[in-house]
C-alpha cells in the first residue's frame, strides 16, 4: 500500500504543479510517444535478460504492491517455528524431527506457521538443513560454510530482478530522446505549415523527453530500488535461520538458539525479547 501511495504523490506532485502553472493536461496525452518509450524499453528489456529474469520481475512487481514480505510477524513466527523444532529435537533427538522436515506439508509443527511455509524460500532452507544436521556429521564450520554459499547463491538470485529494471531505468530517458527525436522529424516535415499545428507536434516532441525522464526516475527507478530492499530482507531472514541453526548444533538450549537468531534481525523489525517469549508461551 505504501508503494500505491508514494506513485501516487508523483503523480499528483507532477500533473499538479503542471496544471497550477496554467498547463492543459490534455497535452500530455501522447499515446503514441508512450507506444515508443514503453516498447522499445521493454523489447530491450526481453533481449537483456534470460526468460527466468522477465518472469521474476513481473512476479516480483505483483508481489510489492501487496505489502512486505519480511517483517515483525514473520519474523516472530520463523523464530517461534524454529523454538518448536530445536525443543522437538532436543527432548527426543534429532531423527524425531525426520518426518517434520521430510513433508512439511503433514507436519503438525509447521502446519501452525502458514506465513513460513507460504515462503519457499524459506522453507526449503529450513528442511534442507535440518536433514543435513540430523543424517549427516558435518561440523558447525562446515555447515557454515555452506550455508554462506547458498545465501550468498539466493541473494545473487534476488537481486537480479531489480538489476534488470535498474537498466531498464537508466535506459528509459534515453528512449524518451528517441521519441522526441522523431517528435521533431514529424515537425521538420510539416514546417510551412499553420504555426499551431507546428507548436501541438514541437509539444509532443518534449512530452516524450518528460516521460521518459518521468518513468525512469519516478516509477522504474525507485521499484528497482524496493525490489533491492527486498532482496536484503530475504538474506537476512535466511542469516535468522544460519545462526539458529547453529547455535543449537553446538548444543545450545532452544530458548538461547533462537535468541542468537532474533540478535541478527534489523532493529526496525526485530521482537523484543519479551515479545518473543510471550509468542512462544501462546503457542
């Protein structure tokens, strides 16, 4: 909703200063300099970038708009889901948590936690190495050297999305001299002509410089900027789960394993110790 609201100030900021300067928006319906912006970018956008990128993009545009993905609750319910498993695994071993790993989806533990289990992500990262902990005798170093890998491996996935619309940005005024260009060969062909059909195309020539400026800097440029954001929030939920993980390999209680993991959440969005505990007792 946040995003909704802040294109929303562009917007308004744009076109009002423009109609209170005595401008007509009628004006800046230019369809077809819009047609050669937005298509060019977008061609250029598909050559650019591998099918798997333009179908992260558009999947990742639908998921911005309906609000954070990370944040307190989440976060509350990852550390109590972990809570649940290290107990489990502590009062009656490792191999006890074998099916709760091996098919989430028919696990009374993780069936509690839907906000979890509705990320991926996460999800297989907690499966995966729970049952490399529990069947295999890799040390807490080797573990940890793995896990960094794969986090740094599903960062590099995330961000490209909003590398790809960061070139598309950076190419968007580019594409606006484009259709200003042509705005003004369209004019140079018409010069002898009546001087308000000459000013309507000269207007429609400087309509494409502005939209494409408009769309790089206002609306393309700052979702790159949020899908970024985004990227570093899944990294750090993933570093939630590493240091949990391996505070309760080297033998520490569940209570103090999650706390090691709450300690590596951003400030903004990390429980309090009190209100994970009183999380805890409610489950």
């Amino acid at each position: 909703m946040s995003k909704l609201f802040g294109y929303l100030i562009v917007i308004g900021s744009v076109l009002g200063g423009f109609v209170l300067s005595h401008g007509e928006l009628a004006t800046l319906w230019q369809p077809f300099e819009l047609l050669i912006i937005g298509g060019a970018a977008f061609g250029a956008f598909v050559v650019s970038n591998p099918f798997y990128v333009v179908k992260e993009v558009f999947h990742d545009v639908g998921r911005m708009f309906l609000g954070r993905r990370y944040g307190r609750v989440l976060y509350m319910d990852l550390l109590s889901l972990l809570y649940e498993l290290f107990n489990k695994a502590r009062r009656n071993g490792l191999m006890s948590i074998e099916e709760d790993v091996e098919d989430p989806k028919a696990s009374d533990i993780f069936e509690r936690y839907p906000r979890v289990t509705s990320e991926p992500i996460l999800l297989e990262f907690i499966c995966d190495y729970l049952r490399i902990i529990s069947s295999g005798n890799l040390s807490a170093f080797e573990l940890e050297t793995l896990m960094d890998q794969d986090i740094e491996t599903s960062f590099q996935e995330a961000e490209h999305p909003a590398h790809a619309l960061s070139r598309v940005s950076d190419a968007l005024p580019g594409f606006g001299i484009v259709a200003a260009v042509l705005g003004i060969v369209i004019t140079m062909k018409s010069l002898g002509g009546p001087p308000e059909e000459l000013g309507m195309h000269v207007a429609a020539a400087l309509v494409g410089t502005f939209l494409g400026v408009l769309l790089a800097y206002g609306f393309v440029g700052p979702m790159s900027d949020a899908m970024a954001h985004s990227a570093k929030e899944r990294v750090k939920a993933l570093d939630c789960i590493k240091t949990s993980l391996l505070a309760m390999l080297n033998g520490i209680p569940p209570q103090l394993a999650v706390e090691f993991g709450r300690k590596t959440l951003f400030s903004s969005e990390r429980p309090s110790f009190s209100e994970l505990e009183e999380h805890l007792r409610s489950r």
